[in-house]
C-alpha cells in the first residue's frame, strides 16, 4: 500500500491569478530570498507576464517550450543562471506558469537547486534525497496533470523519464479557467485527450483503488464533456486537477509507454503522440478509442498519418527501447507476464500502423 501525497494548498476559480502575490507572501517566508518565476515565453503575447508583480531581487525566466519539450539540460542551465546571479543564495519559492512542460521544469528547478548535480541523475523514482525549494503552479493548458503530480517529465540524453518524487509536487497551485482561453485549439485538444487517456488507462489498470477510481471517473466525464457538450473551461481544468490524482493513485498505461517513444526519437509532443498512439489502441481500450475517433471527428482534428514510414531500423529500436522502459505502466495495463504480451514485434507492428 502506498502512501499518497496529493497538492497541500489550491485555490481555484476565475480570477485567481490575481491573488498569486498575495499567496506567496501568506504562505512562505519572502523575507528570507527572492522568488523565481518560470513563465512559458508564449505568455509575453498573451500579456500574462505583464500581470506578474515582481519585485526588483526576483527572477522573471521565459522558458520557450514552443519547438520541445524539456530537456534535463534546459533544466541543469536555469539552475546553474539562478545559482550565479544570486551568489548561490537559494530563491524562497519557485513559480511555475504555463502548460505541462513549463510546470515541469519549475519543479525539476526546485528539485535540483537543492539536490546536487544534473536534473538526469534524478530520472527515476525516489531520487532526490534534500527537501527541494518550495513551488507554486499556475497551469495555463489543461490536460497533463502536472498540476498535481509527483513527476516532473524531462528529456534527458538517453531517455524520456519524470523525476517522479515527493519532492516534485507543487506546495500550491492556482487554478485559473480564464488563463486557458488563449491556447490553439488543437493544442487545447491534444493535451485535453492526455487527460482522457490517464482516466482510460488508470481505470482499465489493475493497480488502481476506490479513490484513484473516483478521481478517473470524475475526469474522464469533465474531459468528454467539453470536447462533446459544453466548452466549460473550469470543467477543464478540474479534470486536468482530477486526473492528475487519479495517476496519483495508479499508473498510466500502454498509450503512454508507446507515446514515450514517439517524443524521445521523433520528438512528437506529449499531446500529439497520445493521440497518435491511443488511435490505434482499439485492441486494448476498445470502447474508449471508438469514443476518442467520435469527438475527434467532431472537433474536426485530423492525425498526421505515415508518421513511421520514413523511420529507419535503428530509430525504430530505440522507440521501441523507450516504450519497454515503461515496465509499470504496462505491468499496470496488461499484468506481470506483460513482456510476453507487449513483444518487441508487436510494438514495431503500432508502431508502423501510425
Ligand atoms: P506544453 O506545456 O508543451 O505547451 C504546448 C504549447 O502550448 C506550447 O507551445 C505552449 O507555449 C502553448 N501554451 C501553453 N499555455 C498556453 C496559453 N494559455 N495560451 C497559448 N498557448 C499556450 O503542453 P502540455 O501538453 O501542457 O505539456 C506537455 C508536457 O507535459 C510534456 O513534456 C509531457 O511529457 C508532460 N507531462 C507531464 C505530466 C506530469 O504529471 N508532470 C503528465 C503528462 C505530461
Ligand atoms: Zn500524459
């Protein structure tokens, strides 16, 4: 039996961007430092970054995740800037604003301003052994979960792996629907689907429990809805909040396994490759994928197709090596035995159907 720690503090509602200075000097002691604020650069545009109230001794670091996701180099760099500028002074908090990948690294900073070393030494699970800095999320793209996770996703030099830790898990987060209202939407859709598919892929596991099980399902009802019904933002953004829980609680699954090799070797991102990857999972989440071609029809969002064809023996070996690196989600999705399942051929066979 595992012990869970889920997000301490949250404040959510519209308008609660607006209170982010007010919580940082309520809940953490300012006096003592300075406070980092890691903002996806594509915020300069939307004019969030102009809303930061900063003061002259804070950092204010734009992190351009628009061509990548995050590298455990990018990571190691920020830290090592924060470290100089500051004379090794530590920051007192770390503010992370923006979608899964900007989360991710304002968690992977905080863990590593403490811990020593490159974040690619923390891939793994229960890694870091020092308390990492205290951090704050505003999520502006729903869908991953970050928000509530205990992962911090980075590509790192030789695979695609969380810092999956209690140290990784935000002190506070601010859920704020109306900073969703700018992202693209088939960007809004791909990473509303990650959402979808952790509810898929936790509730058809066998590690999940009772309350993993009402986290999914609640999620996965809110995810559907706004992509089928009604285009609630808060709904949303709940479900993004929901399902990070409910992953909390169980695992991911062969989508994620298969999406892993997708990102590292030919660099999909995150929302893109589980939809790649979940459309041709009809032999293991049946119902669901018909469901997933259904609203995918309806929100008029059409796959890259052929995405393989090109891919030469070697790249695909190592797309394969990522996903069998994946051994709890597909112990999660298909038993113990899963390696007699999941062979090698029959991931190069999904592979190439994509
Ligand atoms: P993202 O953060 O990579 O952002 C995708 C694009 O949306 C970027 O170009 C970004 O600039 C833009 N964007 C973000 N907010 C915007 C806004 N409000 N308006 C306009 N544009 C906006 O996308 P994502 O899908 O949220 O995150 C993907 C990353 O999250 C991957 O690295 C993935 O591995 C990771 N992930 C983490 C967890 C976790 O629990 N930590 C779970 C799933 C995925
Ligand atoms: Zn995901």
């Amino acid at each position: 039996m595992k012990i869970v720690k889920l997000v301490p503090r949250v404040i959510c509602g519209e308008g609660a961007f607006d209170n982010l200075s007010e919580v940082l000097e309520s809940h953490f002691d300012l006096s003592s430092g300075y406070v980092v604020y890691i903002i996806d650069s594509v915020h300069q545009r939307t004019g969030l970054k102009d809303r930061i109230k900063s003061n002259e001794a804070d950092m204010v670091i734009e992190a351009d995740v628009s061509q990548h996701e995050p590298k455990t180099t990018e990571v190691d760099a920020i830290r090592d800037k924060i470290l100089l500028v500051k004379g090794n002074k530590l920051p007192a908090v770390v503010v992370g604003i923006g979608g899964g990948s900007t989360l991710d690294m304002a968690k992977a900073v905080s863990v590593i301003l403490t811990n020593p070393g490159s974040s690619a030494e923390y891939q793994g699970w229960d890694l870091p052994k020092n308390s990492a800095v205290p951090k704050v999320g505003v999520p502006t793209l729903s869908g991953t979960g970050s928000e509530a996770s205990r992962t911090a996703v980075l590509t790192g030099p030789e695979k695609k792996m969380g810092i999956n830790s209690d140290q990784s898990i935000f002190n506070v987060i601010l859920l704020d629907p109306i900073l969703l209202k700018t992202v693209e939407r088939s960007q809004e859709f791909y990473t509303g689907m990650d959402c979808f598919v952790h509810c898929v892929e936790s509730l058809s596991g066998s590690f999940i429990n009772e309350m993993g099980k009402s986290f999914a399902s609640a999620a996965k009802k809110r995810a559907l809805d706004f992509f089928s019904k009604d285009k609630n933002y808060e709904s949303l953004m709940t479900a993004s909040y929901l399902g990070g829980c409910s992953i909390a609680m169980s695992e991911v699954g062969i989508c994620h396994a298969l999406s892993y090799g997708l990102s590292l070797v030919l660099n999909y991102r995150h929302g893109l490759a589980i939809c790649l990857a979940f459309n041709q999972l009809g032999d293991y989440y049946g119902e669901d994928v018909k469901i997933f071609k259904q609203i995918m029809e309806a929100n008029n969002i059409k796959l890259p197709t052929g995405i393989t064809s090109q891919v030469a023996p070697d790249m695909m070996d190592r797309m394969v090596e990522m996903a069998l690196r994946m051994e709890k989600p597909l112990t999660n999705a298909l038993g113990d035995n899963w390696k007699e399942i999941l062979t090698r051929d029959k991931i190069v066979e999904l592979y190439r159907k994509m």
